[in-house]
C-alpha cells in the first residue's frame, strides 16, 4: 500500500512538471515587475526671426534652455534654422549658437544645423534630447486580492512605491547610471598635508560661540 501511494505521488509531480509547458517568465518579486526605467524626450524651444536679432525674452529662454541642458540634457545641443538663403533666419542661428555657448553649453556640444521648413523665416529651433523617469497608471494595474496557492506577490504590488521614486527623482540620468565624479581639489589636499606634517591644525578654524549666543551673520 505504501508503495502505491508513492508510485501514484511522484507520478502527480512528474504530470505537474510536464504541464508547465516551458519557462514561467512572470517576474518573481515588485522590484522586477516595477524596475525604474526611462523614457526618451525633447527638450526644444522655437525662435521667432527679428531683423534686429534676439530680443531679451529671446535671450532668457535659452538662458533656461542651457540651464535644463545642464541638469538633464544628453547629447549635443541642435540649432535648427530654416531651409533656404534668408540670411536673417541665418544670422538668427548662429546668434543663437552663440548665446548658448555664453551661457554655459559647451561649444563643442553644438551643433547648427538646417530644417526643411515652409518659409524661409520660419522660427529658429533649439532643443536637446533628454530622458524622463516612466511613472507606471497603477490605477490600471490588474487588483486580484483574492485566495490563491502560491507565495507570488500580488499584481500591483509594489507599483505607487515606484511611482512616487520616479516622479520625484530630480535627474533621470541617475537611473542609467552613476554620475562622474568630479576631479579633486589637490591644491587644497596639499595645504592640509603641508599644516599635519608642521603639527599645525589642518581643520578650519572654529567660531567661539558665547552661550546665549548665535553664529556670526553672513555678509
């Protein structure tokens, strides 16, 4: 008798294992059902064509514009002018390659380049590509709470925490990778090298405070 059941137990389990029917792909935990991910997009502003140049709104724009390439820009930055011999529209272009170098965009990371446009003074665009986080619609995620005969986390779990880290991280290009790290101070490592070998103190110095007291203000 025991040995019937047995027969009869491992032949259940050999029928289990031969109806899967190949590899289960269902990502096993929320952390890679929900992984953060990113998204391409276009961070791009249109200039309107004046015979007398940029104008000072002009100039503040794509003073943000730099700043935006700064913090999330990847890439170059295009300066598109329209196609066509209009030498305002062209002259418009480079002075706007221009202002963004002087703004901070490296002049290597620009590039000027032509569009097909209907009119010859058709806006001069300057944009950059960027990345943003994907935020998942955990409202539409499938809710099933109900009973089941596994240890696998239920669908949507996981789903608003990853939500609420990918609309608020303040640069997506951190979810590619890690930033670069800056170079080092040297000159400053050597003066506090040259005052620990003289016995000196090499921290800076410390404000005296009297009680009741508060730090010195700031010019």
């Amino acid at each position: 008798m025991r040995s019937l059941f047995l027969s009869l137990s491992a032949a259940a389990l050999l029928a289990g294992c031969a109806s899967t029917g190949g590899v289960d792909t269902t990502p096993m935990n929320p952390l890679s059902r929900y992984s953060l991910r990113v998204e391409p997009g276009l961070d791009r502003i249109a200039l309107a064509v004046h015979e007398e140049g940029l104008s000072q709104t002009q100039m503040g724009a794509l003073n943000d514009l730099a700043a935006r390439y700064a913090a999330t820009g990847m890439g170059r930055v295009r300066v598109q002018a329209p196609s066509g011999d209009d030498p305002v529209a062209s002259r418009q272009a480079w002075a706007v390659r221009s202002a963004l170098e002087a703004a901070g965009v490296p002049g290597q990371n620009i590039e000027v380049l032509g569009y097909d446009a209907p009119d010859p003074r058709a806006p001069v665009l300057a944009g950059f590509e960027t990345v943003r986080a994907v935020i998942p619609n955990c409202a539409a995620e499938p809710r099933n709470m109900g009973g089941r005969f596994s240890n696998a986390s239920s669908i949507g779990l996981g789903c608003a925490i990853n939500a609420n880290i990918a609309a608020q991280i303040a640069d997506p290009r951190d979810i590619l990778g890690a930033r670069a790290m800056t170079p080092t101070d040297p000159g400053r490592a050597a003066i506090v090298f040259d005052k620990y070998r003289k016995g000196e103190m090499a921290s800076a110095p410390q404000e005296t405070l009297v009680e009741g007291a508060i730090a010195q203000a700031v010019e």
